[in-house]
C-alpha cells in the first residue's frame, strides 16, 4: 500500500479475510514436482511462498516483491520455518530474470492494484520467465457486471469507479482477467471461483503459455 507503517497488518489481513484456504487451493493445482521453480510474484511478507515451501519441501522458492520491510519479514517466516528462500526486490512490470527461468509464477491478490498499461507488462514478463511447459497460477478479487466489488461499501463503489481506482477496478470486471491473460499470449481454463471469509470473491486463473501450434 505504499505505507510501511502498514506493513504488519498484512498477515493480520490475510488471517482475517480467510486468504489460506485461497493460497492452498493454488498451491494444489500448480501440481508442482520435486525441482520446480517457482516465482510469487508481489509476494509480499511471504504467506504463499512459506505455505508453499513447507508442502514441498524439494522446489525453489523466489519472491519478488519493491518492499523492502516486507521482504525482510518474508525473509525472518521462511527461516523459522527452516526454508531456503531467494527474495528479491523489484517490479512485476520488469523482472529481473532471464527467459524461460520458471516452471510456475504465482499471483495473489495483487493484479487489480495496477493500472491497465502495468497489467499487460505484467503478465508479458510472466509469459516471458515461463518455460513452455510453464504454469501461471493468479488469484484477484472478482467483480460483477457493474462492477461492484464486493469487498467495499457503497459509498467505495460509488467514488472508486472514477479516476484511477475505477480504471483498475472496471479492468476485473466478469471475465475481463482471462480475456487479458489470453490476449497476452497464453491459454486460461474456466476460472474457479472460491468465496473470502470476509468481504468477497477470488478468481484462480490458470493459464499457459501458448506456443507455436498450440491454440
């Protein structure tokens, strides 16, 4: 959020809104195996990068996140745990990594915080990082029709949906993720949807990179 004040709340958060029963769903249909590496992307104070690390014990972890007080704490949860984890700080619209260096890039709850240009860089770097027989796995908040969130009051929707907040917002309306996980060159199964404890909707998007004669 910008506030690194703010910082501690975010596990507070995620116990809170229920985002564990979320984080393992995705986990479980990554399908990983032994040796897999795997990207979160904006992984924050690491919630998914330890769930993940601590079911498989045998994959490498890398979490990319440009807070620096959040990778420190990601950093101080994976070794309490006794996982080996690379963090690195940076932007999602640029990764620091080479083509082709991951066998699964995770998203949580993090893709409706950019704006439409960002969006796309996004998801053009992952498609980049994933070797072909990659997986993206990328959780967001689902909004319906007119764009009502679910997850704000009234009063939110009705002076979110101006400015940048609305342009953000209107971008994960219906099905407005996959078309643009498609778009960006990749293949998107039917989205599962899985409810919060509080406050709304997630959509789990699985997506491939889509390659020669593949459609």
């Amino acid at each position: 959020m910008g506030k690194h004040f703010l910082t501690p709340l975010y596990d507070v958060v995620h116990h809170v809104f229920g985002l564990r029963p979320i984080h393992q769903e995705m986990i479980r249909l990554a399908g990983l195996r032994d040796g897999h590496r795997v990207l979160d992307v904006g992984c924050g104070t690491g919630n998914l990068l330890r769930a993940t690390g601590q079911r498989y014990r045998n994959v490498d972890l890398v979490g990319l996140d440009p807070d620096p007080k959040a990778l420190a704490r990601a950093g101080r949860k994976a070794r309490r745990v006794g996982l080996t984890v690379r963090l690195d700080r940076g932007f999602a619209q640029e990764l620091p990594y080479g083509d082709g260096s991951f066998d699964r890039v995770f998203s949580s709850l993090m893709l409706h915080h950019l704006d439409s240009t960002s969006k796309d860089a996004l998801l053009a770097e992952v498609r980049r990082v994933l070797r072909p027989e990659g997986l993206l796995v990328l959780a967001d908040a689902v909004f319906d029709e007119h764009g009502h969130d679910h997850w704000h009051g009234r009063g939110h929707r009705q002076a979110g949906m101006r400015g940048r907040v609305g342009e953000q917002l209107r971008d994960n309306v219906g099905d407005a993720v996959s078309q643009r996980i498609a778009a960006a060159g990749f293949t998107v199964e039917p989205t599962r949807t899985m409810a919060l404890r509080i406050g709304g909707k997630v959509g789990i998007e699985l997506a491939r990179p889509t390659g020669p004669g593949q459609k």
